[in-house]
C-alpha cells in the first residue's frame, strides 16, 4: 500500500508520499513514488504514483522517456501547452498500460494504479489533478483543494479540519507531516522514509525538497508533540457521567 498527499494552498503546492511497497509483512521495500520534470522559468510537472507497482513504474518511466526524445510531438511534459492537456496525456499512459498488464495475463488479475499530477506553467494558475486507472481524471479547487492516494482514511480528517488556503507553505507541510504520522501510526502498509516537495507559485522548479527518514528530528517532534497534545485536549473536554441532571435513574 502506499499513501500520498498533493495540497493546493494559494502560495503554491506541497506534495508528500511515503516510499513502502510490500507484498505481505515478509517481504517489504522501499520504492520512489514522486518523481518531477522541470524546465527552468518555464514549468514543473510532479507526479505522485500508487498502485500496482510494475504498472506505475512502467508509466513513470514511459514518461521519462518521452522527455529525451527529440520528436516534440511525443513530449507531453515539456510541450503541452497546459496542465490540463499535460493530465490527459498521462491518463491516456496510464489507461493504456493497465490495459495492456490486464490483456498479457489473460486479465486473470487486476491491475490497479492512480496518480496525483501537480505543476505549474508560466502564465497559467498551479493546478492539481487525480487520475484513474480508467484514464480520467479530476482538478481541485475551492471545494476540493487536496487529493490522496492510497491508505486514506486514517490521515484525512487531519487534513479536513486543518486545511486553510492562506496558510504559509510551513504550515502546509506541517499538516502533512501530522497526517502522514497518524497514517504511519495505523496502518504498517505505509512507512518511512517519506519524500517531501514544494513548489512555490510561478517558481517552475522545486522549491524545497527533503526526504525524511526515520531519525528526522523534526518528524520526530511533531509525532511526539501531537500525541501528548491530542492527550491533553481529550483531558479538557467535560467528563461524561453516568448520571445526567434531571435523569430519572432507575
């Protein structure tokens, strides 16, 4: 399983994804899931993968090869003229690949895969998109300025109730990092390290970029400190009792 978080906030995009693959509890490793082009002033397209392993790399790398070829036509990253023609190409990619893991083993097993794309390019807004193993695809915005792959659940509420579009960038990955621990904390298909990228508005190349391993003092401490604090704040609330006012006990 794998968990990965692209947020939109007005000061630009942070992206999270951890980097576990396993094939039961015995056999466990660690794979990149975000991978980024950019060309310098002009764009940056990230793309966050979970899934089917094979199917997701096969797309990843199909697109990394459509990057060195001299054909322009071929090159959806660097010669689309929008982000929104940048994510129809890669659903069309992921579409046909899955088809095509499905149709060579007589479609006996299910190849499954979804992708976060994220980017900016000059003159237009940074936009954020899912795409399905089906090859469609939708866009954040107001209503919808977050999307996750993966292992859901267990870090979204955090993000509900957190999420603020004026939020600083510091604050946004602060966020992240609380959601991505009560995931970790969860569920053990998710784990460390985890990959970490901003990508501030109209700077068309990554920003920060850090990849947080176990002993990261700073994940550290915001696992910790939320812990302790979320034990405080349920202390704080009243306390229940067994016998309510103007209760007729029996």
């Amino acid at each position: 399983m794998t968990y990965c978080v692209g947020m939109m906030i007005e000061r630009g995009l942070v992206l999270m994804s951890d980097t576990r693959t396993n094939s039961g509890v015995d056999n466990i490793s660690v794979f990149r899931k975000m991978f980024h082009w950019c060309v310098p002033g002009e764009r940056i397209i990230t793309v966050m993968t979970a899934g089917n392993l094979a199917t997701t790399q096969a797309v990843v790398s199909q697109l990394e090869e459509r990057t060195k070829t001299p054909d322009q036509r071929d090159n959806s990253l660097k010669s689309a003229p929008t982000m929104f023609q940048v994510a129809t190409e890669i659903g069309k990619l992921l579409r046909t690949t899955v088809s095509e893991r499905q149709e060579a083993n007589n479609m006996r097993s299910k190849f499954t895969a979804s992708i976060i794309v994220a980017g900016q390019i000059r003159g237009m807004e940074p936009r954020l998109f899912m795409v399905y193993p089906e090859g469609n695809f939708i866009e954040a915005g107001l209503e919808t300025p977050f999307f996750q792959i993966g292992e859901t659940k267990y870090g979204r509420p955090i993000i509900i109730r957190g999420y603020d579009r004026e939020m600083s960038l510091e604050d946004a990955v602060k966020l992240l990092m609380v959601s991505f621990d009560s995931t970790l904390k969860a569920n053990l298909s998710v784990g460390l390290p985890l990959d970490l990228m901003v990508i501030k508005r109209d700077a068309f190349k990554p920003s920060f970029e850090r990849r947080i391993m176990h002993d990261d003092p700073y994940f550290n401490a915001i696992s910790t400190g939320w812990g302790e604090a979320l034990k405080a704040a349920f202390h704080s609330l009243p306390d229940y009792s067994f016998y309510q006012p103007n209760e007729d006990v029996r």
